[in-house]
C-alpha cells in the first residue's frame, strides 16, 4: 500500500486519520465579453494584433503560457489542516510582501 501523506503537513493519513480531504483548487483568467462593433472590425490590424500577441508570449516557457490562463491543483488533507485552511482560505498578503513585490517591477 503506498504512502498517502497530508500536502500540508506530511502526516500519514492511512495510519493516523478516520477521515481525509481533497482540496481541488481551480485558477483561471477570467474574460468579460468580447465587444465587437462594426467599427471596431474596420479599425482594428487584426495582422498587427496576432503579432503583438506572439511577441508577448516570446521568452515564455510553456508551463508559464498555461498556468496564466488555467491551472488546476489538487492535495490531500488530514482533519487538522482542513479545519485551518477552512478558516483562512485565502491568507491577506502582508503588506512588506506586496512593498518588495512593487519594488521587483
Ligand atoms: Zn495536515
């Protein structure tokens, strides 16, 4: 039987939990609906645009194009740390971590 661990904090959870969480995380970009006008189909270099495009998307590796659009995560928790992440799902970023973040740009 192979070893199935806590992702959180690495405890057994065959030999020492009742009761296991899946934690299924979804992040993806999410898009407001196109608006395409007449005008806006005259006007528009739809050529120059695909450029721009894949000139964004140059010296970016393919793991890197996905995961700004969509990316899916799953993890195994114990009882304990369900009850934790339950509680503060979504942790305030610090604001020094948002200064040094600033300062990296
Ligand atoms: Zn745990």
């Amino acid at each position: 039987m192979s070893e199935l661990g806590c992702d959180r904090c690495g405890r057994s959870l065959l030999a020492f939990e009742d009761v296991r969480y899946k934690l299924e995380i979804k992040v993806y970009a999410a898009y407001d609906p196109l608006e395409l006008s007449p005008r806006a189909l005259r006007e528009t270099d739809f050529d120059a645009e695909i450029e721009r495009l894949v000139e964004a998307c140059d010296g970016l590796s393919q793991e890197d194009l996905e995961s700004s659009v969509w990316k899916a995560l799953t993890f195994d928790l114990c009882l304990r740390c369900q009850r934790e992440f339950l509680k503060d799902p979504l942790p305030r970023r610090r604001e020094d971590d948002a200064d040094a973040k600033a300062g990296e740009k």
